[in-house]
C-alpha cells in the first residue's frame, strides 16, 4: 500500500502543505523546482503587480504545454490505428 505523507513547498512566496504519495515525493518537489525556475524567468521578461501574476502565467504556458502534447498524442494515436488497419487489411488479403 502507498504511503502518504505531508510536504510543504514554497511557490511564490507562500508556503503549501501538501500530501503526496511517497513514491511521487521527488517528482512533485521537482515541479516545483520548475515552477520557482519558470515564475523567476517570466518576473524577468514581464512587469508584474505580484507574484500571483506571474504564477498565472506559468499557469498558461504549463496548460497549453499540456493541450498540446496530449493533441500529439490523439493524431499520433489516429496515425498508429490508421497503420495498424492498413496492415490488417493488406494480411487479410494474403490469406
């Protein structure tokens, strides 16, 4: 069984207790070493009002990281099963 335990992380300039399982420990705190690195950069290129802001914005840039892979990931899958019943069809014929 997973073992669950209580971290607490700073992400712009406050503090968060959060549970994770033990196992995903080090990814998590690697997020958020990746978060701190993102906001730090975007507080460089942007003017901002507070750091909120500027979680916001890595916010967006993290979400449409994500849309877009998983988009990949849905043509690539369409592409696979397009091949796969190529195959099919050009074995199906040998018989």
């Amino acid at each position: 069984m997973t073992e669950d335990i209580l971290i607490s992380v700073e992400i712009a300039d406050r503090i968060y207790k959060v549970r994770v399982k033990r196992e995903e420990e080090d990814v998590f705190r690697k997020a958020v070493e990746a978060v701190k690195l993102n906001i730090k950069d975007y507080a460089k290129m942007y003017a901002y009002k507070d750091k909120q802001d500027l979680l916001a914005m890595v916010l967006l840039q993290y979400v449409t990281s994500y849309i877009k892979i998983k988009e990949e990931n849905i043509f690539s899958d369409k592409q696979l099963v397009a091949k796969l019943e190529e195959i099919d069809s050009i074995l199906c014929k040998e018989e």
